[in-house]
C-alpha cells in the first residue's frame, strides 16, 4: 500500500470512529443532519483535520460539548494511528486489533455474501468463516439466491466440497457481511442483521450501511479475496486450507481481469497462497475456464441489440436493459468499447442497475459516487460499489429507461459536458 493510500484509509477510519462516537451521544434524528469531514491538508508533513458540520440542523447548534469532544476523540485514534505509521505498522494492525476484541466476546457468526455469490464473494465467505470457525467461533455461511453458474463450476472441476446448509438465523451475535455494498444484496437475511454487531470485509469504496462496529476495507485491493487474504497473512494465526487458498485465487483472479488491474500486493498475495494451496497453477485457471450458457448467450445477445450508445467528447457511455445477466450484458458491453456500460432490470417488486466502467475513464468518473447519488435520488434506493463497478437497487416500480436516463444526466454532471446520441 503506498503512503498516499494508507494516509486516505487513516482518515476514513477516524471518520468511522468519530461516527460511532457520535452515535452514542446522539438521538438518530440529529445524527442524519451532521457531516464529519476528514483529511490531510499536509500529507507531506502528516496534517490532519478533523471537523463536524452541524449547520443543516439549528437543534444541534448548542452541542458544541458534544461535537468538540468528538473531534478530540477523533485526534488520539489519528495519533494512534499515526504512531503505526510512522513505525511502519501497516493500518491492517489496528483493523486486526479491533477484531480480535470483537472475537473475545463472540460464540456465534453469520457470514452473508450478496446474492448469487460470483466466486470472488463466496471464496471471501468461504474464507471469513473458515478463519471464524479455527477461532473458536460457530460460523455459518449464507449466500441469498445461492451460488452463480462460476462458482459451481469452479468447485466441481476442483472437486472443492462446500456444504450449503444455512444456519444463519437470529441467534447469531455477529454479522460478517463480505462483498456486500447495500442491505438490497442481502435480500430476506437483512432482517437478520437488526441490531447486531456488524463486520464488513470488502474493496468497495462506497456503502449504503449503517456504520458496523468494524469495517475491513481496502479500495485499492483489486477483489474481497485479496482482502481477507491479507487479513488471515497479515496476523491472525490462523492457516488456511488447501480448498480456502484454492478459492481465494479464484476470487482474486476473478475479480482483477486475470491479474489485468494487479498491484505489486496482490502478487505477493497470490505466491502466499498458490503455496498454501498445493495446487498447479494451471488447474487453477483451467477450472476457470467454463461455457457460457445458452439463456445467458441470449441475454447478451438481446441486450446488445437494446443498447444505445452516447458520447460525451471522447467518452462512450452505452444503456441497456435485460432481466437476467446484468453484469455479463455490462462486461460484454464494455470489451465491445464502451467506456461505461449501465445496463437496467426489472424485477417483482425492485428495480435494479448494475455499473462498469474502464480505466480510461477512471480519472474523471467513479461509478460509486454515481450510483450513490442515484440512491439519494431514488427514495429507498441503495446503491454502492467501487470506482468501476457498482450497483443500485430501488424498492419501487419505476421505468428502467427513465433510470438509465437518469443516470447517464448523472454522468454528464461528473464529465462537464452534455452527450449526443451515437446512431448508424
């Protein structure tokens, strides 16, 4: 992780940990009106500012004990931190830390994916719970809508063992929640979250959750499995198994284009764990190698032949809309040449988009910040992600085509200018 990336996550975990604080301070009605802002105004020289804006709300303008008592507690977890820092102790101590004390007083987890786990979340799920499980913990693993054609085949060619017998109910004290960027991922099992102690492990840089009592995020880790990964290396003491290995190379291999959008960590992660593995690489990727479906050829297909393209000066910016098979249509979309493909799906009683985008585009558009404002937007929308892949779902019936619309007016605001259609 290089300086500039491990000073951003400082900050955020201060923000995180002002905001708990404040949580306990503050009624819920009061704490939707403030805004906890951040960062270092000097990274040279390790200048940190933490304020509290409170302005949108007269009622909380005589808590100043309360906020400048935040602030201050904001401060000793930065010199904390910074302590690390300076040490070289990788921010991962501190997340660890937090952890294990959350452990201490644990005996029962429920790990929950987003539905219809491609292989990079359920390898991370897969993992999560094998590392719960050689603490000490009952762990189960719960994947809504169950696992995805990839993952299926992955397993069998394998011949990796998963039991899918779901255990995850309300008696569980701690929620993991992996790959998951929304409550809407989690279909029915959000009710099961209620009031529990939250865990998050995961890449995406934006969510539409309730701050959880720990959040394991690392925006710059090209998948979750190379996350958990370096949480389990990086001084849990637990080792992990063949299988677990196995399918956290997977995952990473999965979800960064083949090693496409790889940082110098993720080859060290991945030579951790082709070891542990005790696997020849090439029945690794060979196991990834699968046909793709008729009704999913169809899909694509369809959703290809919907699609309309506009351009925004050198940018390609491509809509469709199908009911399955959104982000397959999204990825075909983009190796076709679109810089950002949104693809729309109507389901029974949601409305759901599904975001790519390439590194060509990545300086001046990130889809998370998109799709976030489009679940503002959209009331009782959520949406989340990372910079070139998100999501958004909408518990209402709205028309996919004034959605995508929508979202590529959304587009034109981040790029400055306004788009015209690409036609024959």
């Amino acid at each position: 992780m290089s300086t500039s990336e491990a000073l951003n996550e400082i900050a955020n975990v201060v923000a995180e940990e002002v905001y708990r604080y404040l949580m306990h301070k503050l009624p819920d009605r009061l704490l939707e009106d403030v805004v906890i802002n951040v960062g270092f105004t000097d990274p040279t020289n390790y200048t940190l500012e933490i304020s509290i804006d409170v302005s949108a709300n007269p009622l909380l303008s005589g808590l100043d004990s309360i906020i400048n008592s935040a602030i201050e507690f904001g401060f000793k977890i930065a010199d904390y931190l910074m302590d690390k820092f300076k040490r070289g102790v990788n921010w991962l101590v501190y997340q660890l830390e937090k952890l294990k004390e959350l452990l201490r007083s644990t005996q029962r987890a429920c790990v929950i994916t987003h539905r219809h786990a491609d292989l990079d979340a359920f390898a991370c799920g897969f993992a999560a719970k094998e590392l719960m499980n050689k603490l000490g913990l009952q762990a189960f693993l719960t994947i809504p809508e169950g696992l995805s054609h990839e993952v299926k085949t992955f397993l069998n060619k394998l011949n990796i063992n998963y039991d899918n017998s779901n255990n995850c109910d309300a008696s569980s004290d701690l929620i993991i929640l992996v790959d998951v960027s929304t409550y809407a991922q989690l279909n029915e099992y959000r009710e099961v979250i209620g009031g529990k102690t939250v865990v998050i492990f995961d890449h995406h840089e934006v969510h539409n959750i309730s701050p959880p009592a720990l959040a394991v995020i690392n925006p710059s880790a090209t998948s979750c499995s190379e996350v958990i990964a370096e949480v389990s290396r990086g001084g849990l003491g637990v080792a992990l198994s063949s299988d677990t290995a196995t399918l956290l190379i997977g995952g990473i291999l999965s979800d960064s284009g083949r090693l496409s959008r790889a940082r110098p960590e993720t080859f060290e992660v991945m030579a951790w764990l082709l070891k542990l593995s005790g696997r020849d690489y090439r029945d690794i990727i060979n196991a990834m190698t699968e046909e793709i479906s008729f009704s999913e050829r169809m899909a694509r297909i369809k959703g290809l032949l919907r699609m309309k393209a506009y351009r925004i000066n050198d940018y390609i910016i491509c809509l469709s809309n199908v009911n399955a098979y959104e982000s397959s249509l999204a990825d075909t979309m983009i190796r076709s040449g679109c810089d950002v493909a949104l693809v729309a799906s109507e389901h029974e009683n949601e409305v759901r988009l599904i975001g790519r985008s390439n590194k060509r585009i990545l300086e001046k558009l990130s889809l998370a910040e998109v799709f976030n404002g489009l679940a503002q937007y959209f009331n009782g929308g959520e949406g989340g992600g990372h910079a070139m892949a998100a999501a958004l779902s909408i518990k209402a019936k709205i028309n996919t085509n004034t959605l995508l619309i929508k979202a590529l007016n959304n587009i034109e605001q981040k790029l400055g200018d306004k788009s015209t259609r690409v036609t024959i």
